[in-house]
C-alpha cells in the first residue's frame, strides 16, 4: 500500500492472469492521494484496512506488507490497523521504506507491539542495501530501533545479532517455525524455559486498589514523577514482584480515580482498573478480576489465580437458651415409635388374651386395662401383677420394663447435657432466608462484577435481589467501606453482606484481630461461584506471557502461600461453635417450656373433665 496522485480509492492489483487470488489467500492494495493530506488518508486509509481485515479473518497466517515512502501514510496505517485491530500477533507486519529512522517515529506503538519487522532501503552508488530493524516492546518512542540483518545485492542476506528474523518477542506461537534465542548479548528479549524476559527492563505501569490486608501509601522518591511514588505492600505485590524479577522489568503502581475495579457504565465506558487498562492507561493490573463476558469484551484475562463464591456474612446472636430442649434428646421417629408402641401392646395383649380364653365378646374398658399398665411403666411407676396373669403377658410386660429402662435413663442422661447449652443463632444460610425477612438489608460491592450481574438479570432469585433495591433493602458500597459497614451496620443485626467468601473470611479476621472477637459469621450456602485472574489489555502478547508465570507461581502453590502467610489469625474465625457449654442453675428460662406442658395437661385435663361430668349428667336424666 502506498500513496500516488490525487483520488483515494483502495483497489485490488492483479499480477497473476486467470488466477483467483482469493483462493490463495492473497489480496493486493494500492491507495493513491496526496501524500500531504494526512486527514484525508486516514480517513479513506479506513476502507482498505477494513478489506484487509475480512482477508485476515479467513486466513490462519497472514504477512501484511506495507510499502510506502510518506511519513504521513505511514502513520495513518498504523493509527487505523490499531483501531479496527488489523494486526493480531499471529501475524506478521513487514513496512519497506526509503524514510530516515527518525521519520518514522509513528511507527513506534505498531511496531513494538506486534510481530513485525521495520525494512529501510539505503541506495548507494554501487550497491543498494535493506537494512532490517526491530523495535524493543515498551521502548520509548525516541529509542533506536535493533538492528538484526542487512541485505545486499552482492552479499545477500546477513544476520547482525544473534537474533533470527521475527524474533518470538512474546514467547507466543506464530506462522512457521519458531527459533528462540538464549544469548546474553542482545538488548531484546530472551527465551528460557519458555518464559519471556526483558532484556532492556522496561518500566511497566500496574494498576492496584485496596484488598484486604494490603497496605497502599505515598513514599519520596526523587527518582519518582512528583519526586513520590506509590507503595503497595501485600500478597499482591509479591505476585508483581515475582513477574518483575522473572521477567525483568521495572514498575509503577497507580490507583484509579473511581477506587473500583471497574463496571460498565450507562454510556458504555468503563470506570476503575478496567476502565484504565481497556484506554491503555496502564499496561496490566494484577487484580485479581472475576471472569465476565462483558469485561472478557475489552480486555484479556491471564491465568487464574483463585475460585471461590459468594456468601451472606451476617452478625451472629446471642446464646440463647433453647426452653424446648427437653424433646431434643429424643429424634422426633422415636417419639413416633413409643406413642405406636403405648397403642400396638394393649392391642395385641387384648386379642392374644382373647383367644387363649376362647372369647369373643369385648368390652372397651378392657383395652383400657392394658393400656394404664403399659402406660404406668413408661412413667415409671408401681405395677401390681396377679396371679390370673398369663406367663406371656409378664414376658411382654417385661421387655417393655426393660426397653423404657434403658430409654428413660438414657433421656435423663442426654437432657441434662441440653439444659446446659447455649444456642448460638445463625438465621441467615443462604440468600433465600435473606429475601424472606423484610427487615434485613442486603449490602453488595459497588462498581464490581456482582453489581453488573444484578443490573442485568431478567430472572431467578437475583432478581427478586435487584428489586430490593426499590424498597431500600439493597446498598452498594466500595470494597475500602465494607469494614466500616460491618462495624456500624452488619454488627447490628439488621444488614448483612455479600461478596465472595474470600475477601469475607479476610474481614472477618481483620475486625478478630482489632477486636479480639469472632462476632460474624458466613453462610453455609455458596452460590455465584467465580474464578479470577489478572487483566492485560486487549490482544496484547504481555498478557500470554504474563499468564506463563501466573500458572508457574500457581502450579507450585506460592499464590496460596503468600495469601494465607500475609494473614495473621488466618483460621481464628473459620469454624465458629453453634452451641456454647456453660456451668450455670437451671431458671425459668431454661424449664419454661416443661411449665408450658404441664399447664396444658391440666388445662386438658380440667377439659376432659367438664365433658365427662356433662357426659355422665346427660346420661343420668336421659335414663330417668
């Protein structure tokens, strides 16, 4: 492509008679125009790349030869390949001019970022020669260009450092066989072990925000714009300074305005580290970024480094004393099986007394005979047997003497262990149980992931969540407040809060190591689950190389490592009791519930008895 006479218009040139060239994968374009017009071939600059860009994505390896003489041109092209990302880094970009180095100082961002090489002629008297250059990744734009090979007419191709053409500067795949280089005597990149390494040590900027158990503060620096710098001490600044060293390169912390990690926007956009990464504000931001269609849309994620889910923190209660604890020591099936039992043996003593006397008439007040034995056993009171009693019948009797022994001792044993306990309520296990109490306020991070989910969701329980917020019973508040908001509102009783279990479980024993107590606790019930990750920008090759050291520190568990080792009282809050043993006298708070069935039974019995006296009453006077 290059400039010629006056009108701009991209046309395909042929030089093969009777071949197809898009069977071959192979498209010529030629744009002509005022070389001086710089407006005027970006802007139909636009329609070329547009056809070479429906080339690229029906082709697996594609070169992009760029041949051109105009400064202006040039910088056109690599203005409008960027915005309709033409050049990926499977690609390859060769640019052949006759311009001077310091003319194509437009090329800089282009040709450091993609997988290219920079051909300058040179015409002499007696020979004409190309010399071919390479731009470091993350160069200053005044920077010299590498020098890797020259070409002659006379003494052909020849190699000026130990770098091959298209040196892999990334460490990613690209068309045709990949040569690595692993001298010490170049100022590119070298390849070991597969990991990339600056040679030049650029100086990258990285975005961070709060975590928990992070500390962000300004230090002088004279070296530093503003003559300070910002200083971020923490687990996440261990994974930066591991990348740092592995792959050499220097680095600035910033902070984005917002103080988010970053949300889409009603027009758009995006605010807090995303937002700064997708504007290429910054070169990554280590995060770590919940996995989202929405984000993966602008910028690219590494590795993952964690995956957990959500979960209600809420403020636990007070012991309280259960007054109904004397029907816990028996499951509510055994109960079940002494009322069948009090019903089953009178039955059976009945009918088998029946028919061991040959009778057939029945009187009720027989089964009722049986059934007050039975019954006084249970209790634990006397039992008178005559003699009329059959052998079978003690028998039968006996066992059941037997099995309530054995139930009513174990029953005392097991209740005054109940009596002694204290029950410490978790009402809260799960999002349902927060939805059904209307006095309960739900706080959600604000400018996060989980805000864009609820702002997007058309059904399901998270639903019902979003539509909270109308009636007040849902909040947002950035991450730097949730301590705050435990303290004051969660503590409480009448808020709860929702993020993932761990920053949660981080809060929790930041406020037991400011506190010395364990006053919160997380819902059994997991829900939303996630995995995170770094962010890099969009198709830039940092990012595979990146994600290459992400998955070493992760495969060999010094993410886990410095995450739990940055924690003091790590495991403090992690199993809270539910119940709690005390050594105290039995109140009325601890038997009320026994009062409660004891003036029932005489309130049932005071009934009984009116409806048999009136019974009995009725049926004298209807006799008479």
């Amino acid at each position: 492509m290059g400039p010629g006479d006056r009108e701009f218009e991209p046309r395909p040139v042929a030089a093969m008679p009777g071949e197809d060239w898009a069977r071959w994968g192979l498209g010529v374009f030629e744009v002509s125009g005022d070389g001086h017009n710089g407006n005027a071939t970006q802007a139909h600059l636009s329609r070329v790349v547009s056809q070479a860009y429906q080339l690229r994505r029906v082709s697996q390896c594609l070169t992009v030869v760029v041949v051109s003489d105009d400064p202006a041109f040039l910088t056109a092209f690599a203005k409008t390949s960027d915005q309709e990302r033409l050049m990926v880094w499977s690609m390859r970009l060769l640019v052949l001019t006759r311009l001077s180095l310091t003319q194509l100082q437009g090329l800089q961002k282009l040709l450091s970022t993609t997988d290219s090489m920079l051909l300058v002629v040179q015409r002499e008297i007696h020979d004409t020669r190309v010399a071919v250059y390479v731009h470091l990744p993350y160069s200053q734009p005044d920077t010299r260009p590498l020098q890797v090979a020259m070409w002659s007419k006379r003494k052909g191709l020849k190699l000026t450092s130990h770098l091959p053409l298209f040196p892999d500067k990334y460490s990613m795949w690209s068309c045709g066989p990949v040569q690595r280089s692993i001298t010490l005597a170049s100022h590119f990149l070298l390849f070991q072990d597969k990991f990339t390494i600056f040679i030049s040590a650029p100086t990258l900027i990285i975005a961070i925000e709060i975590l928990p158990y992070h500390k962000i503060f300004w230090v002088d620096d004279p070296n530093a714009p503003a003559g300070r710098r910002l200083e971020y001490i923490g687990a996440t600044d261990k994974i930066v300074k591991f990348l740092a060293q592995g792959m050499n390169f220097a680095y600035q912390y910033v902070r984005p305005t917002e103080g988010t990690f970053g949300v889409r926007l009603a027009n758009g956009s995006w605010d807090g580290m995303v937002g700064m990464v997708m504007r290429e504000e910054v070169d990554f931001a280590p995060g770590s970024f919940i996995l989202s269609s929405a984000r993966n849309e602008v910028i690219d994620y590494t590795w993952p480094v964690e995956s957990s889910n959500m979960r209600v923190l809420a403020a636990i209660g007070r012991p309280e004393v259960d007054p109904w604890s004397f029907i816990m020591p028996l499951a509510p099936v055994v109960w079940m099986g002494i009322i069948a039992f009090i019903v089953i043996i009178p039955t059976v003593m009945l009918i088998s007394s029946k028919l061991a006397m040959f009778e057939a008439d029945y009187r009720p007040d027989e089964w009722m005979f049986y059934s007050m034995k039975i019954i006084r056993v249970f209790l634990q009171q006397d039992l008178c047997l005559n003699t009329a009693w059959w052998w079978w019948e003690r028998v039968m009797v006996g066992v059941w003497m037997l099995m309530t022994l054995v139930l009513t001792r174990s029953y005392a044993g097991t209740l005054m262990s109940l009596l002694a306990v204290r029950h410490i309520p978790q009402p809260y296990q799960s999002v349902k149980d927060v939805l059904d109490d209307p006095s309960i306020t739900m706080i959600w991070q604000k400018s996060s992931a989980n805000e864009l989910y609820l702002r997007t969701v058309e059904s399901g329980m998270f639903r019902e969540v979003a539509e909270t917020e109308d009636d007040g019973r849902l909040i947002f508040r950035f991450y730097y407040e949730f301590l705050e908001s435990m303290e004051t509102l969660v503590e409480r009783g009448d808020h709860v809060l929702i993020e993932n279990s761990i920053d949660m479980t981080n809060l929790m024993v930041q406020h037991f190591s400011a506190r010395g107590e364990c006053i919160f606790y997380l819902s059994r019930e997991g829900y939303l689950p996630y995995t995170s990750a770094p962010i890099t920008q969009k198709g830039n090759p940092l990012g595979r190389a990146i994600s290459k050291r992400v998955m070493a520190l992760w495969e060999a568990g010094l993410y886990n490592f410095w995450y739990i080792s940055s924690i003091p009282n790590s495991t403090s809050c992690k199993y809270l009791p539910t119940k709690l043993l005390i050594n105290s006298l039995l109140s009325m708070a601890n038997l009320w519930g026994m009062f409660v069935v004891l003036g029932g039974g005489g309130v049932t019995a005071g009934v009984v008895l009116c409806l048999e006296s009136v019974v009995a009453y009725s049926l004298k006077h209807f006799i008479n």
